[in-house]
C-alpha cells in the first residue's frame, strides 16, 4: 500500500524517495514567494468582476534587502568617488625637485715679494707651516656626524664622506694633477652640474663659473711635476642642514705640494718647491644626491701660489717653481665693456712667513 503523499502506484522506480526529491530543487520557499512581483488572488477575489487571475505589487514590497542593497551601492559610488579625489589632490604632495645651481667660483694668485726657496721635498716641508699637516687622504678628517630634525646620523655620514671624496679625487689624484683626468671627479656631481663642469674643462675661462681650476687642482705636465706624491693637507670640513630636503658640507682645506720642473729632453730634474692650494668648497645634498653619492658643488674659493698675477690660471694653476720670481705688474687686465656678469681679475701677495725658511 502506498504511503501518504505517494501516487497509487507507488514510488516510481529509479527515483529515490518519491515525488518529493524530484521536485525538491524547485520547491519556492517563502521569502521566494514574498519577493514576486505578481500575486494570484485569493477564490473570494476572483469571484468579483477581476478580469485577471494576478496582480502586480508595488515596487516598494519587493524583497526586504532592496533598500540594504541602495545603501551598498551608495557606499561603494561614494568609496569610488573619494578615491578618485584623493588621486587628483592627495594630502601627501610630492617633494619639488629643486635643479641644482651653477658653481660660482673665484680664484685668488698669490705673488710672492722674492724668489721660490728650492731644496729637497722632505727640507721644504719640514722648514714650512706643512711640517704639521698630515699625509694626504689621512689629513682630511671628519667631524662626528649626528643627525639632524630631517635627516639620520647614516645621512649625514653620507654627505660627509662624499665631500671627502670629492676633495680627495679633485685634489690628491696624481692622474687628476698633473695627468689631466676629469672622470673621477666628474662622476661624483650631480647630473645638472655636468653641462658646466665639461664646457669648464674643454674650453675654460676664469668668468665665475667656467674654470676648470674651480673644479679641481691641475698643473700643467709639460711644465710642471710632482716632486713628491704625498701632497700634505690640513682643514676643516662642517654639515649642516638647510632645509627639510637639503644638507650643505662646507670644507676648508690647505694642500701642499712638492713640485720641480718636468723633466723635458733628458733635462736634469730640478730642485723641488712648495706649492699652496687653499680651497673653500660649499656642497649641497639633496635626498636623491644622498642616494646616489654624488654632490652639487655650490662655491669654490682657492688661493694659490707662488703665482704670477698676470697669468691666466682658468684652465691650469701656474707655479712658480724654485728659483723663479713673479713677473712686475698686477693682475690680468678686465674688460669693464664686456658683456653678461661682471668678474674682475683678483690677486694677493703671498705671505713670506708661509714660505719655506731653511735653518741656517
């Protein structure tokens, strides 16, 4: 006998559990029915003059999330659109790049009043203000490095150690003194100093920002050799910070230097002299410059001597050497008519008391 709810014959073979599980998948369930737009009258409605059998219900009475689902779709317009406003204007602004500056420069002769002492490297150091300077690199020494309102004790040690660099490639590198090298220096400016620093080299004139002496110490080999490689220096360097995005190194540093004749023709070496570099340097240091240790060279202040003033020391520094005087005159003439910024030609006269004194 079939069970209740099963049809007369019984539960059809092959399909499990009756008529229930056939149609179990498509059963509506009430909140199924509560969303229908359409809705069948009940027999008491459709005894009346109802042409139709349904009726449609208002908008308002479908399913119960409607109204959570504007609110979704308000939430993610309003998420989207605020996304979009702060792409176009967000709180964090980008750091303005500042272009780095044209080196200024300024180079100062320096005469002396009677003939350059000559005699052997070690005699001249040791009879001179250099007797306490040390050997090269070992001379330029750094201050202690702390860090500052924005930017780390390793950032200021980096900006520290790249001014030492600097000075150590432009002013010790025998290839950069008298070999006539400019990479090593060159790699360590800031791209938008390159233009200036190469236009210096090939074709320098002393107008403030195109001598290549500026740049670096040079000498010119055919005239001019080091009679000693260990150059002697003595100097000061500070940092500081000068904005949020900026640190300047300020170095001040004397070089001397033990220099002779170059040996032309199988010409005897002659005696050594001492020659004196004096160079105020201003470097600045941006984030990027950090990063990629390199430098902008702001000021170069040099004096150098024994010098002749009317000599031209734009491209090449002119030492007197041992024996020589400075020629009479003053300073190389300046053009007062000449066009664009206005330079002048400086000179001085160097201090007897810096040059070498033999004992007697």
């Amino acid at each position: 006998m079939a069970g209740r709810g099963d049809p007369p014959e019984g539960t059809p073979e092959g399909l499990p559990g009756g008529g229930e599980d056939e149609y179990r998948s498509v059963v509506f369930d009430e909140s199924f029915v509560r969303a229908a737009r359409l809705q069948e009258f009940s027999a008491q409605e459709r005894m009346g003059d109802h042409a139709q059998a349904v009726r449609s219900l208002p908008v308002w009475s479908m399913r119960t999330g409607s109204k959570q689902v504007l609110v979704l779709v308000l939430l993610v317009a309003l998420a989207f659109g605020t996304a979009i406003y702060l792409g176009v204007r967000h709180p964090y602004q980008t750091p303005v790049v500042k272009q780095a500056e044209p080196l200024r420069i300024t180079l100062i002769p320096l005469a002396p009043q009677g003939p350059v002492p000559g005699g052997a490297p070690a005699d001249l150091y040791a009879d001179s203000p250099a007797a306490q300077f040390r050997v090269g690199a070992s001379g330029i020494a750094l201050p202690e490095a702390k860090r500052t309102r924005n930017f780390s004790e390793g950032q200021v040690m980096t900006a520290l150690t790249t001014a030492k660099d600097y000075l150590v490639e432009s002013s010790l590198d025998p290839d950069v003194l008298t070999g006539g090298a400019v990479r090593p220096v060159r790699m360590l400016l800031d791209p938008d100093q390159l233009a200036q620093f190469d236009r210096s080299m090939s074709s320098p004139v002393a107008d403030g920002h195109h001598a290549a002496t500026g740049w670096l110490v040079r000498f010119d080999p055919a005239k001019v050799a080091l009679a000693d490689p260990e150059v002697r220096v003595k100097g000061t360097m500070r940092v500081a910070e000068v904005g949020p995005d900026a640190l300047e190194v300020t170095s001040d540093h004397t070089f001397a230097y033990a220099l002779r004749p170059a040996v032309q023709n199988g010409s005897e070496a002659g005696e050594a002299s001492l020659f004196t570099v004096r160079r105020e340097l201003h470097f600045r240091f941006d984030r990027d410059d950090l990063h990629q240790h390199r430098a902008e060279l702001l000021v170069s202040y040099v004096q150098a001597g024994p010098q002749a003033c009317a000599d031209d020391t734009s491209g090449t520094l002119r030492p007197l050497l041992a024996g020589q005087r400075a020629t009479v005159g003053g300073p190389a003439g300046t053009d007062p008519y000449a066009t664009g910024e206005a330079t002048a030609a400086l000179c001085g006269a160097l201090s007897p008391s810096v040059l070498p004194q033999p004992k007697p």
